[in-house]
C-alpha cells in the first residue's frame, strides 16, 4: 500500500465549504454593491472587471507565495499563519483606505460633485419618416 486510508470521512469538508460559499458571497454582494454605487454610469462595466481582476491577481500572488516558501515550512500550521498575518496586513491597509476615503452618491443624480442641478435638454433625432 502506498498510502495509508483516510481515517476522517469526506463529509467534514462539506461544513467548511458552506462557510467559505457564504463568505464570498456576501462579500462579492457588498463589494460590487460598493462599486455600482460609487462608479459613474461609463465605468460600471470597467469597474466590475477591476474587481475580478482583484481575484485572478489574488490567486497569482497565492501561488507564488506557496511555491517560494514551499520547503522553508515543516508544518502547513506554519503556512495558514503566514497567510493569516498576511490578511491581517491587508485588513490594515483597507482599514487605512477606508478611514480616509470621500463618499460619492452616483445614484442620486442631483448631487453629483459639479453639478448644479439644471438638465440640458435631450436633442432628439428625427427619423426620415418624420420629415415628410
């Protein structure tokens, strides 16, 4: 035999990936809400790609991570803490971003920075029908 059978049943893992699930999607809730209210109109799409973006450069720095540190590591306990300090770094930084960040309503029309609340009119196109 090359490998000793598993002694822990599968079913342990499913408890674990119901939280992750609900993590990412409350968090992916709460950020692309963030985004769509914060974007003006031309930059919701842009903005929506910036975020999974984050998630790709995310899973890069991952794995460049693990494969340089691969053997300095003799328990994987070490590992998920250097992960967990590397969070903790992350959090900080948002932290920081968020204490001075200025909020912008793109949703409410009439108080957007610069603008005083007058709407040009809309120019409408005439068809070749209408002219006749």
């Amino acid at each position: 035999m090359v490998t000793e059978p598993n002694s822990i049943h599968m079913l342990w893992l499913l408890p674990q990936y119901m939280i992750l699930t609900a993590g990412e999607v409350l968090f992916s809730i709460t950020s692309l809400a963030f985004a769509f209210t914060q974007a003006p109109d031309s930059m919701k799409a842009v903005l929506q790609a910036l975020y999974l973006m984050t998630t790709a450069i995310g899973n890069l720095i991952d794995i460049v991570v693990v494969s340089a540190l691969s053997g300095l590591f003799s328990s994987q306990a070490h590992e998920f803490f250097l992960f967990a300090g590397l969070m903790f770094l992350d959090m900080a930084g948002l932290m920081w971003l968020a204490i001075r960040y200025k909020y912008v309503d793109y949703t409410d029309k009439a108080n957007l920075p610069g603008d005083d609340g007058v709407k040009e009119p809309i120019q409408q196109r005439r068809d070749s029908s209408d002219e006749d």
